[in-house]
C-alpha cells in the first residue's frame, strides 16, 4: 500500500480494525483473517492480505511465524486520532514509498489540482507518473485519497482532494517538541515540525514561500486558536504564506506561538 501499488482494500479503517482486534494479545493469522473477513458471509473480495500489509508498512503490527502482534503500545491505537498521531510521528517509515512521492507532488502542485475533477482522472495520474519518474496508476491515485484524507492532507470534495494540511499539522503538533505558550521564530517552528511534516515542505525553497495546503493548515490552525500567527514589523525572519487576500494572515509571517 505505501511501498508500491496502493490498494483501495487497505483503508485507514480496515487497518484500524485490525489493530483493534490484536489490541490485546496475539492472534494466529488464519483466525485474524476469519475475523475480519469472515468466510461464512460468502464474500468474494479478499482484502485481509492488503490490510495486513498496510499495518505492517506503517510499523503498526509484526508479523512471525504466521502470528500477528501489535508492535506498538496499544495507546496508539485507542482512537483515529491516536493512531494517526502515531503514524504522523514516524512518517519517515514511509518516506520512500510511492503513497510519500505522490503526496509531496500533489502538495507542490498548489491551485493547480482545481483543473481536475477527481485525483484519479487521466491527465493528472499521468502527470504524477511524469514527475515521479515511477508508474502511477488510476486504482493507486483512488486508493491514495482514503489515506490522504484521513492523515490530513486535504479535505475531500467528491472525488478532489482539496489542499489543506489542518489534521495533519494538528498531529503534527502533538508529536513534535514546541513547547506551548513560548512564542518561536517561524524559523525555528519549521525547523522543529520538519522531520514530521517532511511530506508538505519538500517544495519550500530560499524565498520562503509555504505552499497552499501548508498555509490552509496553519490559518486553520490560527483561526482556531490552537496557534497564533503574527508579522512582527521590526523581523528580518520574514516567511510568506500562500496569499489569502481576505484573511487577517495575508502572507507575511514571523513569528508563531502555540496555544494549545
């Protein structure tokens, strides 16, 4: 799912399922794969394998010797939010797969993904296969936007997703070590959210200018009181977020404080 061939069946909530079940102890893999796809119920999609696949990519189970583990602490996977948390915080296990390449280019790609209809119409699947320089398929741009939207890249408006990193950087947040109440240059904020948020930064170069779904996020973010934006005149740290002619953020921003 996140190496290679993105898979459809492997969605955030199957996966969470699964999780879910070996919270506790561990299970043969033929008893987990019963129950959760349960062979009585006479269905002819089999989708265990891809959700086993999934888990283990994202280093939320082990697999030995046909037995299934969680291998994280089960705190992890208390909640949606917990596990994405978890996931956000060691993103760079899957920083080398196609789900990372064609999340970064959709991220760069700014208003420019509003020609499209939906992530999997041709020309765009075709572009992504450009720019990556690896085969990129219909099913694996169908497949990326169940999981794009749940760690929090974009809302999803039928079949687009829409630029905006609020969920993911909220994670991001929770995980990374900025302490709340004590005011950052935005500098140092980027420098300490970078090693998590790799995945919408690889496209900011020496002017400093943040891309859409990372500016969404952060007015999102200030608009709710979880962080403050502010342009300190006196500043020569100055970053640019992407314009916004109607928000009280427009662009310029030096300063960041988190609230809560």
């Amino acid at each position: 799912m996140f190496e290679d061939r993105m898979k459809t069946s492997a969605i955030p909530e199957r996966v969470y399922a699964l999780c879910q079940a070996i919270k506790s102890r561990t299970m043969k893999e033929s008893d987990l794969r019963e129950l959760l796809e349960p062979s009585d119920l006479g269905g002819t999609t089999k989708y265990f394998g891809m959700v086993r696949d999934a888990a283990r990519q994202l280093g939320l189970i082990s697999v030995k010797e046909g037995d299934i583990s969680l291998a994280i602490d089960s705190k992890y996977v208390s909640s949606y939010d917990s596990m994405r948390e978890y996931i956000v915080g060691n993103i760079d296990t899957i920083s080398e797969g196609l789900f990372f390449a064609v999340s970064k280019e959709y991220i760069s790609m700014n208003e420019q993904v509003f020609k499209f209809k939906g992530v999997s119409e041709a020309a765009l699947v075709e572009h992504m296969s450009k720019v990556i320089g690896k085969p990129v398929y219909e099913d694996d741009m169908r497949a990326w936007r169940f999981w794009a939207t749940y760690l929090g890249l974009g809302n999803l408006h039928d079949m687009l997703l829409l630029p905006n990193m609020y969920t993911y950087l909220k994670a991001v947040l929770a995980v990374c070590n900025i302490k709340k109440g004590e005011e950052y240059t935005f500098t140092d904020f980027m420098a300490a959210i970078k090693p998590y948020a790799e995945i919408g930064l690889s496209d900011i170069d020496g002017n400093k200018k943040i891309n859409l779904a990372m500016s969404s996020g952060l007015r999102a973010l200030h608009d709710e009181g979880i962080i403050q934006l502010s342009h300190k005149l006196d500043s020569g740290d100055m970053w640019f977020l992407y314009e916004a002619e109607l928000h009280p953020i427009k662009s310029t921003v030096t300063h960041v404080t988190v609230r809560r």
